[in-house]
C-alpha cells in the first residue's frame, strides 16, 4: 500500500523493525495450532507462511510516513461542508486528534462530500494519504474518488483513483501514477460503516512520486486509475454475468494467518460504475485463501480447499452467491486446479495445508456433485526440487485441460506430464522445458489454443530465497500421452518470480510485477517494468513502468474492454507491503502513434449468446474488421496461477458487408467451455470492446 518513495525512505528506519507473531496474525478469529491444520510447526511461532517472521517488515507508523510527505506549510482547504467547531484546516495541523467534521449539528449534511486542498505550488505528485479519526469511526470515509488538477479554473479535475477504504482507523494510503497537480481533491461518496451521512478526516497527506512522469502511451501502454480495495486482492475472477470482478482476500482483509477456517471477505469491482462493494461470506464455513480455483463451463468459480483445506465452494455469477460443494478427498492448499473438457474439474498437489506429501489428483464431477481419487494420477512426477521439500514443491503447478479429459503439466517444475482422467487416472512423461530449471512462481500461458501454444516465462527453482528466471520459452501440445515440443526463445528483459501474465486479444501477452529475487512479503528488487510478449517475433518489448510493487500475492485478470487490472500484494498482517489496491493498464494497441486514445471498432451484434462447441455464428461489426476477430476465456487467478485464460484466433468465412461467418473449433479440449470474450480487431490492432458468448459442449 506504500508508494515506492516511502519503502525508500524509511528501509532504514521504520521498516527495519521486523514483524511480530501478533502482527502478522493480526486477524480477528482465533488461531488454531499450527499441527491441527497440517503446518510446519514454526508457524505462527517464528516463520509465517514458511517465511521467517525477522525478514517481514514491520508497518511504519502514520508519523513515519507523515514526515515523507510534501510540507505543508501555507496549504489552504476548502469543504462543501464542516461543522464550525472541526474546520478542514484540522486536517493540515499535523494533529491527528483534531479532525475536520461534516456538519451534524443543527442539521446533517448529505453525502457526498469533498476537501480540496490547495498545495500552492504544482508537485509530481504519487500518493495521498488519508488519516481517519482515532477516537471513533464516525465519518470514516469507504466509497470514494482522488484528483488531482494543476489550474485555478476549478473545472479540469482529473480523477486518479477512486474504490473503497477499509472500516478502521488505521493510515489509507493512495497511490497512482506520478501526475502533476496543484489541487489535490478528495470526495467521500459513503460513510464506511453506514453510521450516517458524515465525513471525517484527521490528517491529509501528499506526497511526491518516486518515479518520473510516464513516458508517452505510444508504443507504452499507460497505467491509468488506481482502485482502492477494503482488503489484498490475493484471488480475482471475472463475472460473466456483470463484466464486474470478483476479489478476496482469506477470513481478514490484511492477513490469513490465525484464521478458524470459516469465512471470507470478499470485495466486488464494478468497472461500469467505478465502484468496489464488500460483502463477507461466512454460509459457506471456508476461508479461501491459498484455494484453488478455476471456472467451469456455466462460469461458476470452483474455490477448493486452503486455510480449509478440504472445503469446496462455488460462486455463481448468475445468483451473484456462493454455495458450498462436497468436501474433497485431501485436504489441501496451494494446488493446481483447471477445467476438463469433461466438464469435470481436476486437481492436484498442495500441501502448504492439511498435511504434507501424497497429494495425488482427484476430479470434481458437477453432475453427481462428488469427488473421485484418481489413484493412476499420482503427484510425485511434477514435483520441484524445492529447498523447503514437499511443503513447496507441489504448490502451483501449470495445467490446461485439453482434448479428451486430458490434463497437460507445463510445469513449474522442469518435468512436464500427461494426466488422463478416466477410469483411476493415469500419468505420461511429456519431457523436460529445455535448458529450464524448476520455475517456481512463474507464468505459462496458452496464447493459441488452436495450436497448443503455450508461453512460459520466468520463476525461480525455489519459492522463496532464490533468484528468479527471465528464461522464456514457447511450448506445443498436441496429442495426449505424447513429447511436447519445447522452444528456447530470446530472454525476457528481466528475471521475474511472483509476476502474472494475462494474454491480451490480440494474442500477445502482457508479463506485470514480480520479483528479481524471490522473496515473499518483500518488495524489494520488485520489477515495475512490465514487458509484452509478441508472439509474431517471438520477442519481448518493455512497457511504461508501475508505480506500485506488485510482488507476492498479486494478482491481474483481462478485463472486457480489453484493459488489464493488476492488484494486490503481501496480506501479512501489520506489515509494510500490503497493497490493498490495483490498477488498469491499458495497452498500447489502445493509442494511436501519437499517444491519443485510438478509435475503438465495435460489435453491434452476435447472432447467438451461446454456441456449441464447432458451431457457425455471425458478428456485425461498425466497420470494417480487417484483423478479424478472438476469443479469450474468461479467467480466474490466485498465486500467479490462472488455468482458465487461453485464447482462440477466429478468421472469418465469409462475410456480407460488416457482418462476418465465424466458426468455433470443434474440440472441446481446445475451444474449453465456459464464457468466453469475443473481440474484434481492426487494422490497426485496435480490438472492440468484448461481447460475452458462451460455449457449451
């Protein structure tokens, strides 16, 4: 939640306090033995999440961070409203108990209500931090929007971020891309906890960016709004039903450690109307976090397992609810899930919970609402050499359901495999990944479903403690049970662990975040130059940096206007890295050669909602589509992992003026069902915005 500049300034000072076992627990359910839960026994004690509890950095105090911020010295404010005895000029005093106060007496003023802050001198500005009232929570600010404007007319305001802020006390911090501004402007759309239509505010921060301004969007791409989220966004699906997308976190919005496993904060981004809403899930008795996840041909999210470690739930977009499933067979967390071809779901591995070793597969079956063992699928083939032992080395794993119910394992370790999921399963070597180590944390992603291609790219041979990889190579799948073909490409520009990767429409593939150094709860050596792999020359080309570290524990999800979020980060408690926000990026095929938004072509109409698997439908677009069009399924992504996202390239057949023949392969292992975006893409390599279209078998 910390820009860049204030992780710099206070590396010295306050974040070299390491962390307690308290404040990394810092939840508010009752923690349960390490050893009932299937942990190593440090945990909670001296390691939190295998991590050494003296290398996770403590959060600075609201004073540290304070004297980072620009003085303010001759500031000015003005409100909509204030009660006389609490002005806004409280919020400059550097006195955290005197607060600026809505009026609520005679009367109650309404929401919404804004302070513009004038810094009298424009600033390079990153961040803003917002300190709420400490003796009470009345008119703690939740729904709100930041901007920023550099001139006197009062009437350019640009909007930097906007989403919810936690129900505490404690210091929100904003940050976004460096813009200039002299006025600094933040609106309170809702009163937290719903206690009245009041504001309140005991201190309002700036500070300056600790970066450049963003370079051109030409060629670049360009970070645009932050999103605040009243939790880390650890887990993100997409919502076929809204375009909105679905966030959690585990039982506590800043940490899953000392959780009873019963429920889960969840948050719920809405693009269309620039809103985060929060809802706690407690029907389902399961603390998600560290589950895994995938979604199945209706476009439900099948949640297995984690600090639950043998629960099933399902969240259904259509009932915007979750309900809960038969209990697996073997508890776990941190596994592998994806969809079959079958409809079936398949999962693998983990044992970061409930117990270590034997984590065989298993298959969820919709229908009969049951889980199978698969006693023919074993997991001990596709496990790394990690240096933590089996606690790491079968978390994570790489896997695409393909034709005929078969599963293939692109890694992370260097071996891959062949799953079948018939009868007691069965296991087939597929080869090793080149020259690759065990890459632990990286990315593989299936850009040409079509084809089997699958880019794979960075990791680490351990999960943590461990220099990360920049190796890349493209691997091809064809037949189950047989060698894959693996191909060396030229390097990324940097190592990475702890990145995401998110395949865009036009088939290139975006590459955000992670670590040169492998090193959980850390932002140190984050990467904040994201790169975008072409798959037409196989390269890797450098896009315009990030403001904030997205290391362990983030997360980035394709969205339907053919935008990227990329959120979250850390969950550990009190600590200095949690980043409880995420940020669009928009790619470069979004701007024109001078940096001016492009012009977008656009789908008026599909023949169909839903088609089978083979079928022929028919797109009208606004104008002519020279680059045809593209499928990508909709995704869901936890733990740099998302088995869902593969795309499709659909060259028209035949077309009567704007109005083109499309045909869906005819297999379901590589036209996956589910809800998938379809997008078309103009000359230019501009694509539409998405019509959701469904497949089914």
């Amino acid at each position: 939640m910390l820009s860049i500049l204030l992780l710099t300034l206070f590396s010295s000072i306050s974040l070299a306090k390491p962390i307690s076992p308290q404040a990394a627990n810092a939840g508010r359910e009752q923690a349960r033995p390490a050893a009932a839960v299937g942990k190593p026994l440090s945990e909670g004690v001296t390691t939190f999440d295998g991590v050494a509890l003296a290398e996770i950095p403590e959060r600075p105090s609201a004073e540290a961070v304070a004297a980072a911020a620009i003085d303010r010295a001759g500031w000015t404010c003005t409100v909509d409203s204030a009660q006389a005895e609490n002005p806004c000029t409280n919020v400059l005093d550097g006195d955290p108990a005197t607060i600026w106060h809505t009026q609520f007496n005679p009367t109650v003023d309404p929401l919404p209500h804004e302070i513009t802050i004038d810094m009298q001198a424009s600033y390079l500005v990153g961040s803003v931090a917002y300190q709420p009232r400490q003796d009470s929570g009345n008119g703690n600010i939740g729904q709100h929007v930041v901007s920023l404007r550099l001139s006197t007319d009062g009437t350019n305001f640009v909007d930097v971020a906007y989403g919810t802020y936690i129900d505490d006390n404690t210091l929100k911090t904003t940050t976004f891309t460096p813009t200039n501004g002299r006025y600094m402007r933040l609106r309170a759309l809702t009163e937290a906890g719903g206690r009245g239509t009041w504001t309140t505010a005991a201190e309002i921060n700036v500070f300056t960016a600790g970066q450049a301004a963003p370079p051109s969007p030409a060629g670049n791409g360009a970070w645009v709004l932050t999103i605040d989220f009243p939790l880390v966004p650890v887990s993100l699906a997409n919502e076929w039903a809204s375009g909105n997308i679905l966030a959690w976190s585990s039982y506590d919005p800043k940490t899953f450690g000392g959780s009873a496993g019963t429920q889960t904060i969840t948050a719920t981004y809405a693009p269309g109307s620039n809103t985060v809403t929060s809802a706690l899930v407690t029907n389902i008795q399961h603390d998600m976090f560290c589950e895994g996840l995938s979604l199945d041909f209706s476009g439900r999210a099948i949640s297995t397992g984690g600090n639950t470690a043998s629960a099933t739930s399902i969240f259904d977009p259509a009932s915007n609810g979750w309900s809960p499933a038969p209990a697996m067979n073997i508890a776990r967390g941190y596994q592998a899930q994806t969809t079959l071809s079958t409809g079936n779901t398949f999962t693998i591995g983990a044992s970061w919970s409930g117990g270590q070793g034997g984590k065989n597969a298993e298959i969820y079956d919709p229908t009969t609402n049951s889980w199978s063992l698969l006693s023919g699928a074993p997991v001990a083939p596709m496990l790394t050499a990690d240096a933590q032992g089996v606690y790491r080395a079968d978390n994570h794993g790489w896997l695409f359901g393909w034709r005929g119910g078969s599963v293939f394992q692109a890694g992370p370790s260097r071996a891959m495999n062949w799953y079948g999921t018939t009868g007691d399963g069965s296991q087939t070597p597929a080869g090793d990944r080149a020259g690759d180590p065990d890459s632990m944390c990286g990315n593989a992603a299936m850009y040409d479903a079509v084809n089997g291609k699958i880019l794979t790219a960075g990791g680490s041979p351990n999960y943590q403690d461990s220099e990360g990889t920049s190796n890349a190579h493209i691997i091809t799948i064809g037949d189950p049970d047989t060698a894959a073909e693996v191909q060396a490409i030229g390097n990324m520009a940097y190592a990475r662990a702890f990145a995401n990767s998110v395949i865009l429409p036009d088939g290139t593939v975006f590459i955000t975040g992670g670590q040169v150094y492998a090193q959980p709860f850390s932002d140190d050596t984050a990467q904040l130059t994201p790169e975008l792999f072409n798959p037409a020359t196989n390269t890797f080309t450098q896009l315009a940096p990030m403001a904030i570290p997205r290391t362990y524990h983030s997360t980035a999800l394709l969205l339907p206007d053919a935008t990227v979020i990329n959120a979250g980060g850390g969950l550990c408690g009190d600590c200095a890295t949690n980043h409880f926000d995420g940020q669009i990026f928009r790619p470069p095929y979004l701007y024109t050669g001078s940096g001016e938004e492009a012009p977008r072509p656009e789908i008026s109409a599909v023949s169909v909602g839903s088609i089978n698997v083979g079928g022929t439908f028919t797109a009208t677009t606004t104008g002519a589509v020279d680059n045809g069009f593209s499928l990508v399924r909709m995704g869901s992504t936890t733990h740099t992992v998302n088995t869902d996202q593969r795309r499709i390239p659909l060259t028209p057949s035949g077309a009567a003026g704007t109005t083109y023949t499309l045909t869906i392969p005819d297999d379901a292992g590589v036209a996956l069902p589910g809800y998938w975006m379809l997008f078309a893409i103009d000359g230019a390599g501009v694509p539409s915005v998405a019509r959701t279209l469904q497949v089914t078998p």
